[in-house]
C-alpha cells in the first residue's frame, strides 16, 4: 500500500551546534570536556552519530526499517534509491527471507544517469567518427544537446509512470514496453536521417504528442525544427547508452515515479 503520508523520520548528526557554541566559549579544554559530559548526560547533546557520513543514509535506514513494525503493525515494502546500494543492501533482508524489501529507483536520478553516460562517453571517444568528424564540435555531442537529450530521456520514463498504488505485473509490464519506445524513439527524434518520417516513426502520433513534427501531421502546422538535430552517425554512437539506461529491470524499478527530492 502506498498512502504518500510520512510515517517515521530519523534525524542522524555528528554536530551540536550547543558543543560548538560551548567550545569556542572556553579556553580550558578540561572546562569544556566536564561541560560536555554534563550535557551528554542530560541529553541535551544532537551528536548521534560518529561514523563517516556516507554510511548515515543506511544507519537512518536500519532504524526505521527496524521499528516499522512497533510504530505502525506494518512492513516497509519499498525503499527509493539513488543508486547507491549500501542503505537498500541494510534493509533488503530486515523482515526475514519470507519478506524482501524491494528497490525503487528515484527517476531523477536515473535521468541524471543519461547526462553522466554521454558525457563519459564523448570523454573515452578519441579521433574521428565514421563520418570523419570528431564527437564534439558544432552540430555534434555539446553540452546543450547532452542537457537536452537527458531531459527527453527523463521525459520518456516520467510520462509513462503508473499512478495507482499497487499496480498489477500487466500494467507494469505495459508501462515498461512504453517508457521503452519513447526512450528510443527520443534517441531517433534527436538523430538526422534524411526522411523525417523515418525518423519520427517511433514518436507517439496525434495532436497531443510532443513530437512537433508528428503535431505538425496531426495538425497541419509547421512548428517542427530540425536543424539542431545530430547527424545520422550518432544513432550508432549513442546506441549501447540507450539500450543500457532502457533496461526491462531498471525501468520496472521506475514505474512507480517515485523521487527522493518530492520537492
């Protein structure tokens, strides 16, 4: 069941702004020390943490995994992550063998994956494309375009998210065959081929696509630009990102559209 309502929170700390305060009051070290284990005692002090910052998210995890069911009789099925591992791998096995946590990847994050993939791809790509031109440039793998094909890519996943809180494996299956399709058909829409309608044939049809040139057939109007398009030779280039971030298990694992950054 999933209510969007927050449930528990934990808040982890390795400053007090209290001791720091306190410390830069006194000379004495001994002073401050006794002063400390004073408010220590008192439970006063906001340090409950004292290992290194990254393992904070999975010690935050753990306790309130650990207590769901004392608080609330229920357990958490779903934890959102943004690829790092640790603090899902904490919780994974938390209720015992008969109840896997199981892993949502937070879609903005996933996005964010395209962006990072291009640009190490146009790093690792030395001398000249099949066509004799170099990855970057002009007209070729920019910034811009990199920003510009990450959005797309995002757009292709968080338009086809599933909005009801338990989803059969059918409704999944279809949403994850559609994010699919319009993954690959942003890559098309982006690429020149020389016939426009070879190259929008994946784009969804109709007067509500986001496809100008298929708006432009729906409609008759002349809204589509073509010409910041890539050239043909990055349908190859670009192809293995692409079938990489379309994955059928990482894609199920964004069905439900869920983000770490609500906000």
């Amino acid at each position: 069941m999933d209510t969007g309502e927050v449930l528990d929170y934990h808040v982890l700390s390795k400053e007090c702004p209290k001791c720091l305060l306190k410390r830069s009051q006194f000379t004495d070290a001994n002073k401050f020390e006794e002063w400390r284990l004073e408010h220590v005692a008192a439970g006063d002090c906001d340090i409950n943490f004292e290992e290194s910052s990254p393992a904070m998210e999975a010690e935050g995890a753990v306790v309130l995994w650990n207590r769901s069911i004392k608080y609330h009789n229920m357990r958490y099925k779903w934890m959102i992550s943004d690829g790092d591992s640790k603090a899902f791998i904490s919780v994974q096995d938390i209720y015992g063998e008969d109840f896997k946590v199981e892993k949502l990847d937070c879609v903005g994050h996933v996005q964010k994956r395209m962006g990072r993939n291009l640009i190490k791809l146009k790093g690792e790509t030395k001398g000249k494309l099949t066509d004799g031109k170099t990855i970057g440039g002009r007209g070729r793998l920019t910034e811009p375009k990199i920003k510009k094909l990450q959005k797309h890519y995002g757009l292709a996943i968080r338009q086809n998210t599933i909005d009801i809180p338990n989803p059969t494996d059918r409704e999944i299956d279809v949403a994850v065959y559609t994010m699919k399709k319009n993954i690959i058909a942003s890559l098309h829409h982006n690429i020149s081929m020389g016939d426009e309608k070879k190259q929008h044939r994946y784009c969804p049809t109709g007067d509500k696509s986001w496809c100008k040139w298929q708006l432009d057939q729906a409609l008759g109007t002349n809204l589509y630009d073509g010409s910041d398009c890539l050239p043909e030779v990055f349908l190859e280039v670009l192809r293995n990102v692409y079938m990489n971030l379309s994955d059928s298990k990482l894609l199920q694992r964004c069905v439900r559209g869920k983000t770490q950054n609500a906000n």
